[in-house]
C-alpha cells in the first residue's frame, strides 16, 4: 500500500489478499505503480466499492493499459482455461460452463422479468 500512497481514499477497506495480489503485479510490471496511481487521481469522488473493484482490475491484469486506450485482456495463471477482459465499468470473466459479469449495480432493486429478459438476451447473442 506504500507503493500506491496517498491515492487511495479507503486504504483501510483493502483486504489483504488484494493487497499481496497488487504487490505481485507490481513485481511483473514496474510501470503498474504508474498506471494505477492516475486511474485512481481520475476518480475523486469514488465510493469504496469502486475503489476495490479499480485495485481488483489491475491485481487479476485486467487494468487499462498504460495509455488508458483499451482495457487488456489476459488469461488468468492459475486458470488456463478462464479468461477476464474490462469494458467500462463492467468486468467479464469467462470459462468452461461460466460467465460472470460484475459491475457496481444492485441487480436486486431491478424488476425480475427484465433481468430475465436481459438473461435470455445476452444467452442469445452469444449462440
């Protein structure tokens, strides 16, 4: 965490997992550090949720690239066969019989016809 600094506003709500899994990908990539310091100066008036998925995004690689043009795509080491990929404010992780998307949204306060219909919508888009 002394390596990201003053740039975090909830540095007490990261867990320590998260924090050993930013401090590995720090040690792949020196220019991390960099990268991830802008992206949070970027969001001011974040929420901690935010703030954990922003860490979670470049902790599993799936952070902007270093000139914010497009987010990266990699597949995770411990799972060859899972891949993660960021578009916005939605993460995507994808494997053999699953698909998870994540974003800051309570899916519980939406009407259970629509998540259904959106359910059957995206399935069909994918065949």
């Amino acid at each position: 965490m002394d390596l990201i600094g003053d740039t975090l506003s909830f540095p007490h709500e990261v867990p320590c997992s998260l924090g050993l899994a930013l401090y590995k990908e720090i040690q792949q990539d020196e220019t991390l550090v960099r990268c991830l310091r802008a992206h949070l100066k970027d969001y001011d008036n974040r929420s901690v949720i935010e703030e954990l998925t922003i860490l979670r995004s470049f902790a599993d690689g799936t952070g902007p690239d270093p000139d914010g043009l497009k987010p990266t795509i990699r597949k995770h080491p411990k799972h060859s066969q899972r891949t993660t990929c960021s578009m916005d404010r939605i993460r995507c992780i994808a494997g053999q019989g699953g698909l998870t998307l994540k974003m800051d949204l309570d899916f519980t306060n939406i009407d259970r016809t629509k998540r259904t219909r959106a359910n059957s919508h995206l399935l069909s888009g994918l065949e």
